[in-house]
C-alpha cells in the first residue's frame, strides 16, 4: 500500500505509546448539574493527554468520533489558529519531533500534529464504531493517505461532502466551493456496519414502469388497511396501475385474507417482509386502490447519500450554524462552526440512544449540543465527550453547553428556550504521572 512520507514522521511514529498520563481532575465550579463517574465531560486541555487520560476508562467504548480539526488555512487571524503555529502546537513539536520546528514546512506539522492523536482516538472507538473528520481541500488528500494507515485502507468508508454554504464569496478567485469533504472510517472491517440516512416515514410504494420480472405482492392482511371505502368484498378489478387479482373481503377497514396484487413494483417480496418485520404498515386510500406504506417512528431506514444538504438532509450550512450561536450568546463568538443539524445528522447515522460520542476538537461545543437534542427528542442517554485546549473552553465551548442545558431565554425554538436538560462535569489535566 502507498503511504505518505513526511518530515518528523519517524520521531512521531510511536509518539502515541510514550505520551505521558496526565489524571483528569474535575472542576465542580465549572461543572453543570454533575452526577457520577458516567457523566457527559468537557475537558479543558491539549487533546493529545486528554486522550490518553480516557483511555483507561474509554478504551474500545465510544462509537461515534467527530473531530473538526483545524484546517491548516495558514488563516491565523481567528480567535484559534488555524494552522499549527499556536503556542501550544509550536511548543509540542519543539518537544517531541526532534527535527528543528523551524524546518519543518506546514503540512509536516501539521500532519506530525495529527498522527499520535488519530492513533490514539483509534485505540478509543469500539470495534463497531466510526470516525467522521471534518477537512477541506488543504490537507484531505494527505488525512486520506494518513488514514489509509493507522485505520488500515479497508476500513474507509465514505468521503461525504457536506454542503458548507449555499453562497459562496463571489470574489472566489479560482472554484467557488460550497461543498466540504467529510471522512469516514470505521475502527474494524470485521464488524457489520449499517449507516442510517434519516428516517423515511412512508410514500406512495414505489412503482416502477420499466419491465422487471416483480409483478406481484401479497401483503400479509395483519398489515393491510383499508380506509375511505365501504366495507364488502372486493372483486379482482384493474385499479390504474395496481390490480387486485384475487376476490378479498374487507371487514372495519381491514382485510380479511391476504390481498394479492399485480403490478410493475420496484419492492420485491422480501422487501415487503422487511418492511413488515419493521411494523410498517400499507394502506389503501382511495378508490384508484394506490398503496401507501407508513413506518412506525424511528425507523431509520435509507440509506444515506454521501450528499448532506438541506434538501436531502435537513442539515444546515455554516451561515445557519453561526445563527444558531447568536441565538445562544447575542453575538458573533465563534468563527466557522459546525451546525447542529450536521453533527445530529452524523451521530443518528450510527449511534443508538446510550452511545458515546467524542469531539476532541471541541470549538464551540456543537456536539454537545446535538447529543443533548437528540436525547431530548427521543428520551436516549447518549453521552458526549468534548476536548478544548484554548481558554475557551470555559467561557464558550462549556458555557454553551450550560445555556443550552438550562435555556436560552430569547430562543425562538419552544425547547432550546426552557433547556433542553442534561449534565456535564469540567475536567482540567492534572499534573504528568511517571
Ligand atoms: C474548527 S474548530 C472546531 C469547531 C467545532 N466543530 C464547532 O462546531 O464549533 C477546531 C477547534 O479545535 C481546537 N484545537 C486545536 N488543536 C487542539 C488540541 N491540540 N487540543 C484540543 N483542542 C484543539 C481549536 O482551539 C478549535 O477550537
């Protein structure tokens, strides 16, 4: 397999295996509502130790990692920095990549940056689990290849491009881009993977009009309905395009043996068994005997396209994420982050309602955010762990989670206004442990 070759990639290689453990402490002042050992965290932190902090406890747990690393723009006018020349990352390599910092170029540093942290979220995620990073065009070719060999080439599985912006600066000098790439690996190829791409809750059920050998259903009674039409029998008649080929008798809407019906559909038989082993029910409205089928709740059942918009997602660009934000703080605070449609989006293709969920870097805490919604819509328990190392992680990335765990009074939306509930305990990095 081809991997890519970088400066500082020997002295880094085993990195991972020597960063020292660092205990997490809690900080009960800065915590909200903090129960047990169990709880959500927010640790305030260089993500390398508080990764390895997790370990003992997390190893092998957490099935769903987002992570929106910085980008390597060279852009160093934001309140983080962009690329790797913050003090933290500068002073980390000056430490441990024994190749003068100063000669390293700003892809090397940034891919020395990123490889002990990938081996060690690696080692984090249960063996059904999955990584989704966020990137753009800077470092994707080189994340691929990065990936390719700690996640092993078999266990890629998308390259999703999210819908970024529907607008794009005019003044784009070469490609207007309102897509941005979106990774994703799972941690082993040896476990089935299913990924869900939202719920579909019914529809007319699919006809198709090219000749295929699938001509006819027959639908278990239990599960046919029938409103709108008088109870009695029903003769084998043509219905438009359905036919009813065998004479059923319908008794308080429902009938009473099982309807045979011809026609050119795109559902097979076993499609139908699928579906009924998911409680869907058909049902006929009208006289034109068209059949609807309706899902019981929370059948996440199509599969997703690896296109996330708005109109094929409900999922929301970065101009909707900033407006959640002011929502939440009154102002601006936080440059390009991520909306919560997105993130609810990616943990519901995979995660049930008591998985974990890792963001180790954190930003402006939208993880958090779209976990507790997300068990506030369905009553789950899914858990979050998000890491921060700029001071922020008090005053935005936590202070976010907190108002929006108690309410954000001028909200337009009825449960983000009363707090949509939960519980997190702030954690800082101890002092290093021999
Ligand atoms: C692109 S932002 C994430 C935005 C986030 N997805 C959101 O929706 O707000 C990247 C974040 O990672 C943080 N970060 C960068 N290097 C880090 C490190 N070594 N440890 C912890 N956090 C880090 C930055 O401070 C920044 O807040």
């Amino acid at each position: 397999m081809p991997t890519l070759e970088f400066k500082g990639k020997q002295h880094i290689y085993a990195h991972h295996l020597t960063v020292p453990y660092r205990p997490l402490e809690s900080d009960k002042t800065r915590s909200c509502n903090p129960t047990d050992t169990d709880d959500n965290l927010i640790i305030h932190g260089d993500n390398l130790h508080a990764l390895k902090a997790l370990l003992p406890r997390y190893e092998n747990r957490i099935k769903c990692i987002y992570i929106d690393p910085p980008y390597n723009t060279g852009n160093e006018g934001w309140e983080y920095n962009d690329n790797v020349n913050s003090p933290l990352i500068r002073q980390w390599l000056t430490e441990n990549a024994p190749v003068d910092n100063e000669d390293l170029e700003r892809h090397d540093k940034w891919l020395c940056m990123m490889w002990p942290r990938l081996h060690l979220l690696k080692e984090l995620l249960a063996d059904d689990g999955v990584i989704f990073i966020s990137i753009d065009d800077n470092e994707v070719h080189h994340l691929r290849m990065l990936l390719d060999e700690i996640f092993r080439e078999p266990n890629f599985v998308a390259q999703f491009f999210w819908m970024r912006t529907a607008t794009p600066p005019s003044l784009s000098k070469t490609v207007r881009r309102k897509m941005e790439p979106l990774i994703c690996y799972r941690k082993s190829v040896g476990e089935k993977l299913s990924l869900f791409g939202g719920k579909t809750e019914g529809g007319d059920m699919p006809l198709l009009n090219a000749d295929n050998n699938i001509r006819q259903l027959e639908f278990p009674k239990e599960a046919f309905s029938i409103v709108n039409l008088e109870d009695g029998i029903y003769q084998p008649k043509n219905y438009g395009r359905i036919r009813l080929i065998r004479q059923v008798e319908v008794q308080n809407g429902r009938f009473l043996s099982n309807p045979i019906m011809e026609g050119r559909f795109k559902w097979t038989q076993e499609t139908v068994t699928r579906e009924i082993e998911l409680e869907t029910r058909f049902l006929i409205k009208s006289e034109r005997f068209s059949i609807r089928y309706e899902r019981k709740d929370n059948q996440r059942t199509k599969v997703p396209s690896n296109l996330i918009t708005k109109t094929e997602c409900q999922v929301g660009t970065n101009e909707d994420a900033n407006k959640e934000l002011e929502e939440i703080f009154g102002s601006d605070k936080f440059n390009y982050p991520k909306p919560t449609s997105l993130i609810k989006y990616l943990i519901n293709m995979i995660c049930n309602e008591s998985d974990i969920i890792l963001d180790s870097f954190a930003g402006s805490g939208t993880t958090a955010h779209a976990v507790l919604d997300l068990n506030r819509e369905d009553g789950g328990h899914r858990k979050f762990i998000l890491i921060e190392c700029e001071d922020y992680a008090d005053t935005i990335t936590a202070e976010r989670v907190r108002r929006v765990i108690n309410g954000v009074p001028d909200a337009r939306d009825d449960a983000l206004r009363e707090g949509l509930g939960g519980s997190f305990t702030y954690c800082t990095l101890g002092t290093l442990l021999k």
